[in-house]
C-alpha cells in the first residue's frame, strides 16, 4: 500500500546512484489483461510514471503526465503507469486511468519488482529507461511540489521534459536523478 505519509526521494537514500544493472519486465500485463514489455522493444524510450490511486500530489500531476504522455508519445517514448500499491484492484486502476484523463497503460506491481529495480520510493516519480534497459533518469516530473507545504503554482523546472528532450537529441542528460516529493511506497 502507497502510504499516506508524504516522503521526499532521497529520505534515506541520498548517496543513491542511478541502477547500474539493465531492468527488464518482458511478461508482464496491463489492468486490462494485455501484454506489455519494459523496456518498449519498439520504442526510442520507455518511460515509467510511479502513481498510486490515493496519493493526492500523485493525482494532482495528473494533467501534466497525460500532457507528456501525448507529446511523447509522437517521439516514439512508450509510457506505461506502475502502481505499486499490491492492495489494489484491477478495476481500481482503470478507474483511476479514466478519472484522471490517463492514457497510458497501467500495471500493479504486485512484487514490487519495477520499484526495487529502478530505485523508485515514491508517487508521483518518473523513470526513464533506454531501450537496452537501462535507467537513464529517475525523479520528478517538475517542481509543482518543491518540499512537503510547498507548492508554485506554476512550475519553475520541468525536469522530466528537459530529461527527455535531452535522452531523445542523443545528449547526456544533465539532472538524471531529482528530487521527488510524494507519498512513500510501502514495501
């Protein structure tokens, strides 16, 4: 279960690196019963969004991680939802995918293997995966939410965007790992 308790990313794990095995889920299925694979074989990227169902600063992102969704979707970044609250229902998460305007494919991460493998300790938080699997960003979407009771309105950064537009032009991603504020992953 997604807890309750608002977390930053780096809570205990600061030092943390970026993975350095490749990730690969090649049998997995979506809430609808379809198959997915991460990374994406066909894609020049695969993007992973960690949300969960009851997570407010997950659900408030919302809007933008169907904005990036769409826009990158024309650049050929597969996305996909991983939720990693193992207590939830299929037809919750589509629910939740229809509620919110979603249009990626989601999945439970019933044994918490996406989470473990990318370094990912709460939602909303973003990974980027190559297409040999490897985690080429991890953290947040922009700055909406800077630390816990601070919000701008509009954000400064959109880390997430500049993590993407730099992978895509072949570039060295600059920030590949930021700070996340969110609700902390149970394990």
């Amino acid at each position: 279960m997604v807890s309750l308790l608002i977390g930053a990313f780096f809570g205990g794990q600061q030092a943390s690196l970026l993975p350095t095995k490749a990730v690969s889920f090649p049998n997995l299925k979506d809430a609808t019963g379809h198959a997915i694979q991460i990374p994406s074989p066909s894609s020049k990227a695969t993007l992973l969004f960690i949300v969960a169902v009851d997570c407010p600063i997950a659900n408030r992102l919302a809007p933008e991680i169907a904005r990036i969704t769409k826009e990158y979707e024309k650049k050929s970044v597969q996305t996909f939802l991983i939720y990693p609250d193992v207590s939830r229902k299929n037809q919750e998460i589509t629910k939740h995918i229809r509620q919110f305007g979603l249009s990626a494919p989601g999945f439970i991460d019933l044994k918490h293997l996406v989470v473990k493998a990318s370094g990912a300790s709460v939602t909303p938080q973003a990974i980027l995966i190559d297409p040999k699997g490897f985690v080429r960003y991890l953290g947040r979407i922009n700055d909406t939410f800077e630390e816990h009771g601070k919000t701008n309105a509009k954000p400064k950064t959109k880390d997430l965007r500049d993590a993407l537009d730099q992978f895509l032009a072949g570039k060295p991603i600059v920030n590949p790992i930021t700070q996340a504020v969110g609700c902390f992953i149970n394990p």
